[in-house]
C-alpha cells in the first residue's frame, strides 16, 4: 500500500505527460490537415503561390506529408518553374528500379513518352524505361492509362495492340471516335478507319438528339459526312445549327468554308457554273465575313473569269 502512494504522483505525472503528447500530435495532425485541405482548394482554384506556401509546409523539407501531398508538391515546384526540383522529387516517388507511388509512375510515363520524338539513337532502352513505369502505375482501367498504353505500344510499331488499347479507351470516351480517324488511316488500317467513323457518326448523332446546341458533335458529324460526301446532309446539319445559334462563330465559318468547297467542287465545263460558283461565294461572304479565304477564292474568281 505504501509503495502504491509513493508511486500515485509518478503515474500523475506520466499521464500528464502522456496526455500532453497525445494533443501535441492531435494539434500537429489537425494542422497537417488543414494546410492539406487549404493547399487543395488552391490548387483547384489555380492559385498556385497560396498552394505552394501550404505544401511547403508540408513537405517543403521533403520528409513529411503523404505520398499524395509529395506529387501534389512536385506538379507545385512544376508550375513554379523549379524543373529540375521537381523532376528530383518526381524520381524518388517513381524509382527506376523499383515500385512507388503509381500516379507518379504515370507522370513519369508521361514525360518519358514526350521525349521520344526528340531521340536520334537506338529508343529501344527509352521504351523499357516507360514500359516500367506504366507497369507500375497505369494499372487500372481508365480512359487515360488507355490511351497511354496505346501510345507505347504505337511506339513499339504493336499496331494490333495500339488500336485495341484505343478501341477501348474511345469505348470509356466515345468523342474520341473522332480522334481515331484519322488516325487510322494515317496508319493504313481500313478496317478500323471504317469502323471508328461508323461510331463516331452513331455518337455524334446520339449527341446532337440529346443537345442540339452541342457544336462540338455538331461540327464533328458535318466532317464525317462530308468525308463521305453527303453534300446535302452536311448543308442541312449546318444550317439547322445556325437557325438554332445564329451567331455562333464556329458554325458560321464552318457553313461558310462548306459553301467555299462547294464553288471549288464544281466542274466549270458544267453549265450554269459560273453562276452557281459565284453565288456560293456570296454565300460563304454572307455566313461569315471575317472569312478570309472567301475573298482569295472571290479574287480566284475573277481573275479566271477575266470579268
């Protein structure tokens, strides 16, 4: 019993000390999250000094703050111009040899796959090195790991595995239908040329059902069926627009540079194509005076003519 009230003022004391330690952390947490909060809402408001002066509290001595609150520094030390910082911080979170932190592996994927139109030698040892890192990061199914694993493998010359990655990244994000085009054609694959307009013209369509105002599918189905030369269709699509958005600049350059390639269409042996021609040009003028190629085809025009 003695012993037991000689020791009381020891054990009051450790638990004073205890319990001072416990706020001590409890405060020093609270206020790790709330910079991390405040550094957030001004990264979402593109106020990138205020973030930096959060993060930096945070991790501004590099051995503190999450792996996430790090990468959010490194995009922070990036828009601050600090490259060679950042890149230094980026490594550590993205090792070469080594797991990490998989949005930094993505980041590093990224700048790696942006420097390989700038080699001359050998790329072969430049790929395993993003091959590592989207291996480590670009795991999981999303659009953008999509694309940049499409993007590797268009590199690596794996054409039949570029455009699957593609296929499914346009299947997440159909308006990239559009993007793929183009793009297989360049690449010479009919097949899946033929196959991406088909699906860019049924989303277009699906689209502009939905939102007659949306110019962008708008503007995207008009190119698709002028590739296919549906003249009339194209006409009508535009026009409809405009009656719906009279002053909206994309469409009326996009009606007035389909009106210019209406006039160049035309067979001047045709009869009435000098008439025809010459009102089409009007037109173009009418729908968009700011058109600057309107007035090189007018000047065109009459130059041939000699009227």
């Amino acid at each position: 019993m003695k012993l037991l009230v000689l020791s009381l003022p020891i054990i009051t004391v450790l638990v004073a000390i205890s319990g001072l330690i416990a706020r001590a952390l409890y405060s020093s947490e609270t206020i790790a999250s709330e910079y991390r909060v405040a550094a957030r809402q001004a990264m979402a408001a593109d106020d990138w000094p205020a973030a930096k002066f959060y993060y930096s509290r945070l991790v501004g001595a590099g051995d503190t703050g999450t792996a996430k609150d790090q990468f959010n520094w490194v995009q922070l030390l990036s828009a601050s111009g600090e490259l060679q910082a950042a890149k230094q911080q980026l490594s550590e979170l993205a090792p070469e040899d080594a797991g990490g932190y998989g949005p930094a592996h993505v980041a590093m994927a990224q700048t790696l796959m942006s420097e390989l139109s700038q080699l001359d030698s050998d790329r072969t040892e430049h790929l395993d090195r993003v091959k590592h890192h989207l291996t480590r990061g670009a795991w999981n199914n999303s659009t953008e790991n999509d694309l940049l694993w499409a993007q590797y493998h268009l590199a690596m010359e794996q054409l039949d595995d570029a455009m699957a990655r593609f296929s499914m990244a346009a299947t997440r994000k159909p308006s990239l239908w559009f993007d793929l085009i183009g793009l297989t054609k360049q690449l010479g694959r009919q097949t899946d040329s033929d196959r991406a307009m088909q699906n860019a013209e049924s989303h277009a369509r699906k689209s502009i059902r939905t939102d007659p105002n949306d110019v962008g599918e708008r503007l995207r189905l008009a190119a698709i069926l002028t590739e296919k030369e549906e003249t009339e269709a194209v006409r009508r699509l535009l026009l409809d627009g405009l009656r719906r958005q009279p002053n909206e600049p994309k469409l009326k350059r996009a009606a007035s540079d389909f009106a210019l390639l209406q006039a160049q269409d035309l067979d001047a042996d045709q009869s009435g194509a000098t008439v025809r021609r010459l009102r089409l040009l009007n037109e173009a003028a009418t729908l968009d005076p700011s058109n600057s190629r309107v007035y090189l085809s007018l000047q065109g025009f009459y130059s041939q003519s000699r009227s």
